[in-house]
C-alpha cells in the first residue's frame, strides 16, 4: 500500500514488564485467574498494536519524546495508559510504562 508506514518492532523495558506483572497480580487477588489473564492479554494485544498504530498515540504534556495510547475495554469505567517512544530510524517502539488512568502519569514521570 503506497504511502502508509512500515511496522516497528516494540519493545518493553524491564519496568514496563514489572508493571504488567503487577497488573496481573493485582487482578487476580481482586478478581481470579481467568480475568487476570484475560485482561493481560488485551493489554499484551494493545501494546502489540503499537507496531502498526504508533502515531494515533497522544503526545505527554512535558515530556515532548513520549507519546501515550490508552486501553480500556469499555467506554465506561479505567484501563490503562501505554506511555512510549517511537525511533522510527531504529524502528523501534520502546515501552516505558503502563499505568492505572487513575494514576497521575505526569507526576510520576515527573519523578523518575
């Protein structure tokens, strides 16, 4: 197809991952298994995306190399903030971390 972007490879740092984990974690003591996996399989799906779906992610308010996409499952109630940088020279999509929408991303980034 003419004119559309090749897809980048995504990676995701240790943290990124260590969050995951802790999103598993947390949805099977509140939950149970099943939606624990089910839900770290539509963040993994999401994430994956980012290969193809890079630049429909938002710019971070501060931090002009990063960009944020968000996964939620429904209109209604949270889901999760993807924040990540894209090197399209490398070919590279690189995952940071994935918060709660409840969190306050910026300050967070703020005090790394």
């Amino acid at each position: 197809m003419a004119g559309s972007k090749p897809p980048l490879t995504v990676i995701v740092t240790p943290e990124a991952a260590g969050e995951l984990w802790e999103i598993w974690r947390h949805n099977l003591e509140r939950y149970n298994f099943e939606h624990a996996e089910s839900y770290e399989t539509f963040l993994k799906i999401g994430i994956n995306r980012l290969t193809k779906v890079y630049d429909e992610g938002k710019g971070v308010d501060g931090f002009p190399e990063l960009r944020s996409i968000k996964l939620k499952r429904s209109r209604h109630g949270d889901g999760h903030i993807v924040i990540y940088q894209v090197d399209e020279v490398q070919g590279t999509v690189t995952v940071f971390h994935i918060y709660h929408t409840k969190m306050d991303v910026r300050g967070r980034l703020e005090s790394e």
